[in-house]
C-alpha cells in the first residue's frame, strides 16, 4: 500500500499526513495503520508506560517523527522518550524505545529497513507488535526475537510485556 513519490526534505518537513507518513531519502512512504487492532495495541502501550511515566522518567507518544538519520524521518507507533532529554517537535535523540505494531499490509523488507535505521540512530529497545497473537519480539543483532520482558536495567524499567495485553478491550 506504500506509495512514493520524490520530494525536498523541505516540503515533506512542512507537509501534514494523515496518517503521518515517512521520509526516506526523496520518498514519502504511507504508514498502514488504521485497523481497530492496531490502534488498539497502540493505545494499551500508550497507557502503559504513561501509567508508569513519572516513576521512570520517560515521555510515551503516538506517532511522533523521529529523524533516524539526515535524510530519514521515521515515524514509530508509540515512541519512548527520556524526560531529561531536550524538547524537540522532530526528535533527533534516541528514545529509549520505539513499538511497531504490525498492519496487514506492512512488509518484511519495508519493517527491516525501519528498524534498522532505529538501531543506527541508538535506540535500546526496538520493539515489533504482532496483534493477531500478541507476541512481542525485540530487534537484537540485526534480527526480530521474541521476548517476555522489557529490561532496561539502568533506568530501573522491567516488566513482562504480556501486561501491556491486559490493557486491550476485547
């Protein structure tokens, strides 16, 4: 469902999506998203970690542009952000964590490159929802592992992942 079309960083930097799209070197690249599981995923991790948001420090939001590189700004489902960090409309430091929570319509190929320019910018944990089974897998060493707990021991944040489930409305 990605369409592309070249444009200047400067155009895309002062267009709206909606939903917003990414910039990837000249091309705008459509997110899917849109279907009730997602948004429901995508909402339960939201009020995850806002819940736990002055106790870790942190900043949780929905599709807020991260620029990944020079030329990429990707644009994560929910972004984890150090509340220390400086306050940036397009942030340009690593978050602690990025989710993206899978669509009928994402690819293999189109979700590698994404969460390869997470791991080049710095982020700890990148995260992959897939909401047909509700596993979690965190991408380590190049690859998608599922995993049952999110550990990030110097901001002293561990919990399973399966409690963000219990959020859902089903």
């Amino acid at each position: 469902m990605a369409t592309s079309t070249h444009v200047p960083i400067e155009v895309y930097l002062r267009s709206s999506y909606e939903p917003d799209a990414e910039y990837v070197d000249g091309e705008i690249e459509e997110r899917p998203v849109g279907e009730r599981d997602h948004a429901a995923w995508r909402a339960a991790i939201v009020v995850w970690f806002f819940q736990h948001s002055r106790e870790w420090n942190i900043t949780v939001l929905p599709e807020l542009r991260v620029q990944a590189a020079a030329s990429r700004f990707r644009v994560p489902d929910v972004a984890v952000l150090d509340s220390s960090a400086p306050v940036e409309q397009i942030t340009t430091h690593a978050p602690l964590a990025v989710f993206e929570v899978l669509s009928p319509e994402d690819t293999v190929k189109r979700l590698k490159h994404k969460l390869e320019d997470y791991a080049a910018m710095g982020i700890p944990q990148i995260w992959v929802i897939d909401p047909e089974d509700g596993s979690f897998s965190r991408y380590e060493n190049k690859q998608l592992v599922t995993r049952d707990r999110f550990d990030e021991a110097g901001r002293g944040i561990s919990f399973e992942v399966g409690e963000i489930g219990k959020l859902l409305r089903r």
